[in-house]
C-alpha cells in the first residue's frame, strides 16, 4: 500500500495553537482522522487571515485546494493543544502546497504532516488564474 510522504520545508511562516475537543475523540479514544482535517482547515483560515491575503469572502480572486494528505505519526487526544504550523512551498505560476506540521504543545511531540495543493482561483471567472505577486512575496517571506 502507498504511503504519503511528507518533507517539512526549512522555516515555517506561521503557528497557531488548537485545543482537541471532546467532539474531535473517536470510538478509539484518539483524535479521529476526519477531525484533524477540520483542525487543519480552522489553522488555514487563521493563517489566510493573518496574511490579508485573496482568500477573503470578499475577494473575488481567491484560492481553491485541490488535494490534500495527512500522515500521521502519533496519536493525539482530548484535552490535548496541538501547535499548527504553516509554511509554503513547491511554488508553479498558479499554485503553490500549503504544509502542516502539528505538534503537541506540551511535550512537543510530532502528531502529524500535511499537505495541501492550493490553486489561485477566479471564482467569478471559474478559471485557475496566475499567483498575484503579493500574495507570492508573503508566503515567500
């Protein structure tokens, strides 16, 4: 069975720390895998707000996500803080990868990696469109 790898760039652009909450537990007793997507996406939205960046409601250039993987590497639970890290990375000319590393606040314990294929998208248009430079100097910085 393939398995995804995930390499971790050499800085990270941004953290943001998400507590594990109750509903987030499977009926293993860890964080469920459906829910550290959720997780994910909450750090995304921090970061894409922290950046003022197309990826506003009111943009109408924005960006779309067209892929994404997690690999995990231990388990995580309840009552637990998991640190999310984000950097950029594997730029094109239209897209670029979101990467996710998630830590356990405490013990600094590696949970998990992701990855996330992002494309700058015209949602008015309905066409994947070129990085605007300004968005390409803030995730390169």
């Amino acid at each position: 069975m393939a398995r995804i790898e995930i390499s971790l760039p050499s800085k990270f652009i941004f953290s943001t720390d998400i507590p594990i909450r109750i509903s987030d537990i499977n009926r293993g007793g860890h964080l469920s895998w459906d829910s550290m997507f959720r997780l994910l996406d909450e750090a995304s939205v921090q970061f894409w707000s922290s950046l003022d960046s197309p990826g506003s409601e009111d943009e109408r250039i924005s960006h779309i996500t067209v892929d994404a993987g997690i690999n995990y590497k231990r388990q995580a639970f309840h009552g637990q803080t998991l640190r999310v890290e984000i950097a950029a990375d594997e730029f094109t000319n239209k897209g670029f990868d979101l990467v996710f590393r998630v830590t356990e606040v405490v013990s600094g314990s590696e949970i998990a990696r992701a990855k996330a294929g992002i494309l700058c998208y015209d949602y008015e248009k309905q066409k994947v469109i070129s990085i605007p430079e300004e968005l390409r100097s803030k995730l390169s910085r």
